[in-house]
C-alpha cells in the first residue's frame, strides 16, 4: 500500500504540471514580440521626421523672405516724405499704417527697425498719444471635460516631448524696448543682407524670422523683420504622424491577428501533441492515439506523423518483447521439464545402465539450455548493443576474401566446399558493424553447410546491384532440400527451428536466422530467403539473400 501512494503522489504532480499550461504559451509571446518589434522599428523612425519638419521650416523662411522682399519694395517706394526728395529717412506714421495693414495681410508679424536700430514700427501694437498697446493673440480655447480629443492630443505630447529633437534651436527672448541689435538677422538685414532665424518659444513652440533690408537706391532705409509662429508646421507634422498612426494601428491590429494564426497553428498542434503523450504516459494504454494532421503537409504535419510513427513501433517493441518473453519461458521450460521429469526417474531406478543413461539425458538437457540461455542473452542485448556501438565503413569484397582463406583452410565434417565470389568492383562499401556482418555471413554459411549433401558445396557471391549499383548484394546458396514455401518467412521467427534429419534434437536455439534479420535490418537492409529451381521446376536448394545500401564515393 505505501508503495501506491508514492506512485500516486508522484504522478499527481506530473499531471496537474499538464493540466496548468499557461492561457498564452510562450512561443506566441515570443512569435508576437519579434513580429511586432519589427513593425515599431519603422514606427519610431517615422515619428522622428527630423528632416521632414526642417523641410517645412525651410519651406516657411523662403515664403516669408519673399514676403518681405515684395513689402520692403513697397516701404521703399511708398513710406518716403515727401515722395520726390531725396530724404534717406522712412516716414514713421506711413511705415507704421502700412505694417498694421500688411500684418493683416500676410498673417503674420512685421517689425522695422530704423537704421541706428530703434524700432520703428511693430504690427503686434497700436501707438497713441496716450502710449503703446502691445497685441498678444490668445490661445485657442481648450475643450473642457475627459474629451478623446484631449487624451489623443496629451499622448500625442507626451509621445513627441519623448522624441529626440533633431536641432537645438536658442530661445526666443524679446526685450521691453527692442532694438536691432537684439536680433542677429535685423542686424544682417541693416547690412544689407537677407537673414533667417529659428528658435523655440517658452512653452516649446518654434518661432521663425526672416530679415530682409529695406533699400532705396542701393541705400539701406531700415530692416523689414517678419516672423511667425510654428503652429502650422507643428499642425502639419501632427497630421503626418496622426497618418503614420493610424497606418501603424491598422497594421499592428493585422500584426497580431496574423501572429496569433501563425503561433495557434504552431501551439496548438504542438500542444495536443504534447497532451496526447502525456497521456499515453501516463495512462499506459492504447486507447489514446496520437494526433494524425493528416491535412497538414507542413513540418508539424510531419512531427506528428513521426510521433504516432514512433508510437506504433515502441508499442511493437513491447509486443515483441511480450511475444520474446513468452517464447523464452516456453522454450527453457522444455528443457527443464525433461530435467526435472530425469531427475525425479533417476531417484527411482536401482539399474546402472539405466541411470547412466538418464544422466545423459539431463547433461543433454542442460547443454541445451546453456545453449539457449547463451542465444538469448544474446539476442536480448543485441538491440541495445547496436545502438550503442557506433556504425562505420565495411568493405564487403574485404570481408569476404578473408571469409574466403577461412573457409579454405578449415575443414567441415560434411565435406562442404564453399566457394566465395566477388562480382565487378572491388570496392562493395556499406554502413554497418563489421563483426556484426561477419557474423551474419557465417550464420547464413554455416546454416547452408548443415543443409548440404556430403562433397556438396556453398556458393558465398557479392556484388553490386547490376540494375543502378546503388546495393550491394550478397547470395549464399547451397544444394540442399530447400525451404517450404509457406516457411520462408516463419524460419526467421525466434525459437524457429527445423533442422536436417538425423541432426541431433537440441544443438540449435532456433535464434540465429532472427538475430540475422535484425542485424541487417539495423544497418538499412533486408535479408530473406527464397528457393533455387531447376529447370525441371523442381527444387534444387535454399539461397539467402542480403540487400545493404552501398555508400558511394
């Protein structure tokens, strides 16, 4: 009982580590992270557009260059007094009414600095007799409430204030009293130059300046300065990646739908592929079978088919190791038998002669069972033997000349000759164990010498399959009493025995033909048996025959 409950313990755990699998399983967290990563790469890129806005700005200094290009024309032909002197000095109440208008105009601010550099008129105030009054435009008025609009456009600042800035832009500062000398461009343009500036706002917004001189007769009157805010190349930049987001959005939302195909047809086979052998661990019956996928021609297609593959042939092994169990204690239970029942005989019988005799019995009984317990040690390790002994390069036209001077030096008790022969290339390379092949050779050979007539013989042949050379065969064929036809194949099942007659009952195990096949069906070939017939159709011997991949080259 405790026993039991260890075993029930041990395999509670194992069963609800199955049951608890994770809602999302790994791979699809790690097939979406790549996929979505590689589409937020270009994401970010985008975003940045350093060179796009420096485009927009360029764009807005070249209009507002020109515009004041065409207004410092007009100030220099118009704000004169009187029209027809020769005064170098702009009328400051002309100048002044033209730069309020033309501000309405353009849309933008205009300032024109006198040329020692005091400003003399500004679109943002109003002079009067009783002082200036300074113009400020008032922010747009914000949306009250947990509008979208709001949370789209916080995210929008928080996501570009995140952003790297292409440019460090100075800040923008205006004096109380400004003067020429506070705006490098103004100074450039009372040189006589075309001048541009950019620089950043307290609250972060660009603001752009272009100074163009105001001439009369290559005489420089003053500096035409006009400057605007940056609210249209932000506004433009804003609906750029609005677009790009909106883009990204829809392929981010396709992204994860096709990632999440792709790892369901992943997972989810891999993971009924997982359940089902865990079932059939832990159930340890057949009735679980594992997933076919016979409509998928994709690699999980293929695992599975492996697996119920693999399934298949494990629970073949188990029932071959069953059937293996079964034949052994049958055979060694015969043997034993008669020991016992020779045993118990010998106990009773008083005359010598019979008990020496019974004494044979039983050293004939335990020799066979020596013989069959060796064979089976044998044939019950050779599975593990081969695969752990590594498989190497065997050249068969080698292996049967040496096998050649054996069998001509050694002798037989039947008079068997056996004549060995290698057809075509010398060169009959295969893929196997070459003691494990030696044997087999041997087996077969030794097996056709018991068949044999006295002063018969045993052709021993190899060569390469004369069809595409891609084989090499080897045949060995002897002059016996052949095979029945319906005991071609059941002389290679364990145990199988039928021997000539007058051979002593006992001196095979009946393993060898079936140790035989299995050695060359671990080196990829295939060994059957097959009759000679004569012309006459009548049988005139057995031929065993072995078909090994050839390695080329």
């Amino acid at each position: 009982m405790p026993e039991k409950a260890d075993t029930a313990a041990h395999d509670r755990p194992a069963a609800e580590g199955a049951r608890r699998r994770p809602r999302i399983s790994g791979l699809t967290l790690r097939i979406l992270a790549i996929n979505l990563f590689a589409v937020a790469i270009p994401l970010f890129g985008l975003l940045y557009m350093d060179r796009y806005r420096d485009n927009l700005i360029e764009a807005e200094l070249e209009a507002l260059t020109r515009q004041g290009s065409i207004f410092a024309k007009g100030v220099a032909a118009l704000a004169v007094e009187p029209e027809f002197s020769e005064a170098t000095e702009l009328s400051k109440d002309l100048v002044r009414r033209m730069v309020r208008h033309a501000s309405d105009q353009f849309g933008t601010r205009l300032r024109l600095f006198a040329p020692d550099g005091h400003l003399m008129a500004d679109s943002n105030s109003f002079g009067r007799r009783g002082g200036v009054v300074q113009i400020r435009p008032l922010p747009p008025p914000q949306e009250s409430g947990l509008s979208p609009s709001l949370w789209l456009d916080a995210l929008y600042d928080l996501l570009v204030n995140w952003l790297p800035r292409g440019g460090d832009f100075p800040r923008y500062e205006e004096a109380q009293i400004q003067q020429a000398t506070d705006y490098p461009e103004a100074r450039d343009a009372l040189r006589g130059l075309n001048a541009r500036a950019v620089r950043t706002q307290p609250d972060g917004r660009l603001i752009l300046t272009s100074a163009v001189p105001v001439r009369r007769y290559k005489q420089v009157l003053g500096a035409l300065m006009l400057s605007v805010d940056g609210d249209e190349i932000d506004n433009a930049m804003r609906d750029v990646r609005f677009e790009i987001l909106g883009v990204f959005a829809f392929v981010f939302a396709v992204t994860i739908l096709l990632s999440l195909y792709l790892a369901g047809t992943i997972t989810r086979p891999v993971q009924r592929l997982a359940a089902a052998a865990e079932r059939i661990r832990r159930d340890r019956t057949r009735e679980t079978e594992i997933p076919g996928f016979e409509g998928r021609g994709d690699e999980i297609g293929d695992l599975a088919r492996a697996m119920r593959e693999m399934t298949e042939a494990l629970w073949q092994r188990m029932d071959a190791i069953d059937r293996f169990a079964a034949d052994v204690a049958h055979e060694i239970k015969n043997p034993l038998t008669s020991v016992r029942s020779a045993v118990e005989t010998a106990a009773k019988v008083q005359d010598p002669e019979k008990q020496k005799k019974l004494m044979g019995i039983i050293l004939d009984d335990v020799q066979r069972l020596d013989r069959l317990i060796s064979d089976i040690s044998e044939a019950s390790r050779l599975d593990a033997e081969l695969s752990r002994t590594g498989t190497g390069t065997v050249n068969l036209a080698a292996v049967l000349a040496t096998l050649a001077e054996v069998y001509t030096t050694a002798d037989n008790r039947h008079g068997v000759r056996v004549e060995t022969t290698v057809n075509g290339s010398a060169d009959l390379s295969v893929r196997g164990s070459e003691n494990r092949i030696v044997q087999v050779i041997r087996n077969l050979v030794s097996n056709a010498i018991t068949f044999s007539p006295e002063g018969g013989s045993v052709r021993l042949t190899a060569g390469a399959d004369p069809l595409d050379g891609r084989e090499v065969i080897v045949t060995v064929e002897d002059d016996g009493p052949g095979i029945p036809d319906n005991k071609l194949e059941a002389i290679f099942d364990r145990f199988y025995s039928e021997r000539p007659s007058g051979e002593k009952f006992g001196t095979h195990s009946g393993l060898g033909l079936s140790i035989s096949r299995q050695i060359v069906e671990a080196s990829s070939g295939r060994l059957w048996a097959e009759n000679r017939i004569g012309a006459d159709g009548s049988v005139i011997g057995a031929r065993f025959v072995i078909r090994l991949p050839r390695v080329m080259g």
